[in-house]
C-alpha cells in the first residue's frame, strides 16, 4: 500500500520539506556563503537544519496514519544497556509491551 502523490505533496508542504522551503545558500565564493548566512542568520540556518529529523519523523507518523488510521505508535523503553542480561531484559520487556498493544490494532515502534 503505498501514499498517493498528492498525499506525499501535502505532507511534504505541511513539514515545510519541498523544494520552494530550501534556503537559497549560495556557494561560489566565501563572500556569496557569508552573504547567505548574513541574509539567512546563522541561528536560524542552524535551527532549521537541528528541526530536520523531527520534521521528517512528523511526516513518517502522519504517512503511516493515512495507510493505517487505526495505528498505535509505541514508545520502546530506553534505558542503558550494560550487559547481555540487561539486553535479555529489555527484550522481555519490550516484547510483553508489543504483544499487549497489538490486541488493539497495528503498531509503529
């Protein structure tokens, strides 16, 4: 099952993730990158690149909610593994907590 193109158009728009939304950053010269970063400001430009990855996660629930609206998104524990017991249960653990969930429909780690 995949997303029509006009779906993955909005959620791209919706992210602010086409085309149009990319900085101009103009690289011909040191005096053109300076130009850009003055234009655009160096915190902002910083900014904007650090939002990337929640952006794109944003448009992977939102994608995965058109194809599947009953979906459940499941946070996985996080804790600090030290040892292979630490590892086995982790993996009890998040697998009891999957099993339970997927009673009430698909899931999206």
């Amino acid at each position: 099952q995949k997303l029509e193109p006009e779906q993955r158009s909005q959620l791209r728009i919706a992210q602010q993730l086409t085309k149009a939304d990319e900085p101009k950053v103009e690289l011909e010269s040191t005096t053109s990158v300076l130009k850009t970063l003055n234009n655009i400001g160096l915190a902002a430009f910083r900014d904007r690149v650090a939002a990337l990855p929640a952006r794109y996660e944003t448009m992977r629930l939102e994608a995965a909610r058109l194809l599947e609206p009953e979906i459940q998104e499941v946070n996985l524990p996080k804790r600090m593994l030290k040892s292979k017991d630490d590892i086995e249960a982790w993996l009890r653990d998040v697998r009891f907590l999957l099993l339970e969930k997927i009673k009430n429909g698909p899931l999206l780690p």
